[in-house]
C-alpha cells in the first residue's frame, strides 16, 4: 500500500506541477508544448477552445492504443496521467494572468523547461504517462523498433513547425529551448540525480589494483571471471562504481600497477547501496 501511494501521489503531484507551468509561463508567452498537448494549445491559440478538454478528446483513441497493445495496467495509468494533466490544465487556467515572467519569453522558457521537467519526470519515475506522443512512440518502438527518444523528438518537431506557419519564429525558438531544457530535467527524474562511473579494469595485476582502490579509496570491487578472445588466456576484470572525484585516482591506481592495464569508464545512474545510497 505504501509503494502504491507513493508512486500515485506522484502521478497527482507530477500532473499539478506541469499544468501550472504551462499556465504560469507557455499560455501568457505564446509557446507550444509537444505531442498532444502541443495541438491543444494551437487550437486554443486560435478559436479559445480549452486545452484540457481537448487533450482528453484527443487522447480517446490513443487511450484504445494504449489498451490494446500495452495492457491493463499501461492503460490505468496512462488514463489517470492523462486526466489528471488534462483537468488540471484547466482547473489552473486562472493563473494565467498572474504570471511572475511578464515580458521575458527567455527567462520564461527556461523555468518552463525546469518546472515541466520535475513534473513529467514525476510522472514518468511513477511508470506512468499523460498519452500523447508518448503512447505513439511506444507502440512505433514496439512495432518497428525505432528509438523513443528519437520518435518523441520528430513527432514535437513538427507540432513547432506548425507553430512555427502560424504564429511566429521567436514563438517556435522559445519552445525548442523550453523543450530541450524540460527533456534534460525530465532525463534528470527519471534516471535519478545520483549519477557515478562505472569502470571495468582487464590487466593481469588485477587483484594488486583491487586492493589499493579498497584501501585507498573504501570501495568495494567485484571480480569477473574472462578470457581473451584471441589468446584464451583467463583473467580477472575488476569492476568498480565510483564518484566522479575518485576517477582520476582509480586511473592513476591501475596505471600505476599496471601500465598495460585496459579500462572501460561508463555513466551509472541511481547507484544504490553501501557508501552511496540506501532504500
């Protein structure tokens, strides 16, 4: 119940603070947002429609998408993030005129991108979405194997582009920074801000560097057991996670010990356990 609550108050809180932002700082600068979200806008923008009921609409048949091809509980939660944004959106209307950022589109867009980032980004960590492109992309990847991020990127690209025919070019440039900015904080959310380096060590002195890195630096490492693809010969790679700040002197260690040693440094995102974080 407790893991329940917590990742639908998410879902809750991730809808509200998104919807704020677009009425808070896209509406009063006359930005666009992505996907299904974006066309609502539009139409707004040009006949007052609102953006919530319409989203809603919009989102029917790809709700059935949804249901179809991901399941039951995609589709529960697809319709719970998507009429929580969508009547939320409207529910704050209100604030729109009240906006803090009068008369800087700038500054706008990039706490747009900030705000909206932490609320999609609560959303999508609580393995829900608001529809949309995001649902599109999905069943595009499942159908043809194609990369969400690229195909949630082409589908905005041409909500902008739309924008940009019938409003203006400034209006079109905001919303690509505000998007690019709201990609990189909802990145942020969902991967986890404790981002380490992961490092794979193959030398032949491998139990020699493990012990200065357990000494030296207090972190544990952990043995895998290979073979050279050419030469058969069996060794031991050392893989180690780290903070950045300790990178520079695992190199120093493994090149110190063995200048032939060959290693492989990766991003690793929400590092848990002893010395990094618990749950």
């Amino acid at each position: 119940m407790k893991k329940y609550f917590l990742q639908y108050s998410m879902i809750v809180i991730g809808a509200l603070i998104s919807a704020i932002s677009c009425n808070l700082f896209l509406i009063p600068n006359h930005f666009l947002s992505g996907g299904i979200t974006g066309i609502a806008i539009i139409f707004h923008y040009l006949f007052d429609l609102p953006i919530g009921i319409q989203n809603i609409v919009f989102n029917i048949p790809i709700l059935y998408i949804a249901y179809h091809f991901f399941g039951k509980i995609y589709f529960i939660n697809t319709i719970l993030g998507t009429f929580l944004y969508s009547t939320f959106i409207d529910l704050t209307s209100f604030l729109t005129p009240l906006t803090p950022l009068h008369n800087n589109p700038m500054l706008s867009a990039i706490v747009a991108g900030v705000v909206s980032g932490i609320g999609f980004g609560l959303i999508l960590r609580a393995s829900a979405n608001t529809g949309g492109a995001d649902v599109v992309a999905a069943l595009i990847r499942k159908l043809y194997s194609y990369n969400i991020g690229t195909m949630i990127f082409a589908l905005n690209c041409l909500i902008v582009l739309c924008g940009l025919v019938l409003f203006s070019f400034e209006a079109a440039i905001y919303t690509l920074i505000y998007m690019y900015i709201m990609g990189e904080v909802d990145n942020r959310i969902v991967t986890g801000f404790n981002k380490r380096k992961s490092i794979m060590i193959v030398s032949d002195k491998s139990e020699e560097i493990a012990e200065h890195i357990m000494n030296e630096l207090g972190r544990g490492v952990t043995f895998i057991e290979g073979e050279g693809g050419y030469t058969h010969t069996k060794k031991r790679i050392l893989y180690v996670v780290i903070t950045l700040t300790q990178l520079s002197k695992v190199k120093e260690i493994a090149l110190k010990s063995d200048a032939k040693s060959f290693f492989i440094i990766s991003n690793a995102s929400e590092v848990n356990g002893k010395g990094f974080s618990y749950k």
